[in-house]
C-alpha cells in the first residue's frame, strides 16, 4: 500500500471515490440546468407567440385538464402526464385551448413517452352525446370484440365502421347522433387525415392529435378542431328540433 494514500475497503483509493461521487453530482446538476434552462425557454417562446397573434398564455391549464380528468379517458392514460404549454382564446361562445401534452407508460428500460397536442374547446354549446372515436387498430380492436366490447358500427355504412373506432357511453344516443352519412363523413375525414382521437363530455370536446405536433400547428389543429365543432352543433340543434 502506498504510503500517504487513504483506501477504503477492498484497496479502492479513497479520493477516487470522492471524486466519482462528486462527479456524479455534477452530471445531474448539469442534466437539471439543461432541463430547467429548456423548460424556460419553452415557455418564453409559448409567451412569445401568444403576444404576436393576440392569444394569452394559460398558466392554470392544469385546473382546467382536472375539471374533465373523470370524464375524458384520455386525460387518466399513462403514469405520470405532463403540461409543457397552454394556449387560450375564446371563440364565439366557447374557450379554446392549445396544450403541448404528453403522458408515460410501463418503467425503468419499458417507459415510453406519448407526446400529443391537444385541442380542448369549452363552453355552454358542447352539448353532444359522450362518445370516443379513432382509427380502427386491428389487434387491439380484434381483441375488444373478441370479448364482446363491441364497437358502434353502421351496416349502410361499412367503410366508417371498417375504417373508425366508435363507441358511446349512451350506445343508442351515439349511434343516432350519428345517423346521417355527413357527420360520419366529417368525423372519419377528420381523423383519417390528421392522427387524431376525438373524445366528448358534458361542456367539453378534446382533440388528441399525435401528429404533426408542436406549436407551429397551431393555426391548423385549432381550425380543424373548431370545424368540426361546428358541424357536430349544428348536428345537435338538428336532433333538438
């Protein structure tokens, strides 16, 4: 043994451990300041194009997630769920908000993370029947029905039921909401061509677009959101007359 040198058990040299530790540390501090740092300017630059096209930047959209948490699935996926940005505007008479969202599954080597933008639209005119709507996933979906958890389908309209995902909290309430060929053809074209899940609740509609992502769409979901919307309340003034 070296004289002068301290060892800790086994021969391992003392300050070789101190210095592993230490270093140690500084890996995560570094990871935590890189994080925090991308964090900050995430958010100045949410900050930044809420001031340019005359939007405010939502600071309490966790509130607002809660308010629907029991009631929209798509808000209890995943272990943990995250809010990277929130965007608010109020459109006639219902809030809309653009939310950068993401949620994990499975741990440690299996955790996956799911990244979505989601449109939310509130207000007094969201009256529709409960439903969840998607593209058909033909495993997933096989299975499901394979144990009776059957979907909504239309015998007259065998390419939605082929190609969409239907199912309703009230299954009768659903399937005459959507009974006529051109509100199924605006939910199918909807998320045949935008990778997107579309989920009703009382005072709610939720868009979970998986793709394309980020805030330079938002011009894009939000208008598509706000179409579709538009024909699912006049749908819904239809079937009150």
């Amino acid at each position: 043994m070296q004289e002068g040198v301290l060892y800790m058990g086994g021969g391992f040299p003392l300050f070789l451990a101190l210095l592993i530790v230490l270093g140690a540390f500084a890996l995560v501090g570094l990871m935590f300041l890189i994080i925090t740092y991308g964090a900050g300017v995430s958010v100045r630059r949410w900050e930044k194009f809420t001031k340019e096209n005359g939007l405010d930047f939502e600071n309490d959209i966790k509130d607002v997630v809660g308010r629907y948490s029991n009631h929209i699935t798509f808000f209890r996926r995943g272990k943990t769920r995250s809010f990277c940005g929130a965007l608010k505007k109020d459109v006639n008479e219902e809030t809309v908000y653009f939310i950068d969202y993401y949620y994990t599954t499975g741990s440690l080597r299996n955790r996956h993370s799911h990244f979505f933008t989601v449109v939310l639209i509130e207000g007094p005119r969201c009256t529709f029947p409960h439903f969840f709507a998607r593209k058909q996933r033909f495993l997933t979906d096989s299975i499901r029905k394979f144990w009776q958890e059957q979907d909504i389908s239309y015998s007259e309209d065998r390419e939605f039921s082929k190609s969409l995902f239907l199912r309703g909290a009230d299954e009768q309430k659903t399937r005459e909401f959507f009974n006529q060929q051109q509100i199924r053809s605006v939910l199918s074209d909807c998320i045949a061509t935008n990778n997107v899940e579309i989920e009703t609740c009382d005072g709610a509609v939720v868009f979970a677009f998986s793709s394309p992502r980020g805030l330079k769409h938002y011009f894009k979901h939000t208008k598509t959101a706000l179409q579709v919307f538009e024909m699912f309340r006049v749908r819904s003034e239809q079937q009150e007359v």
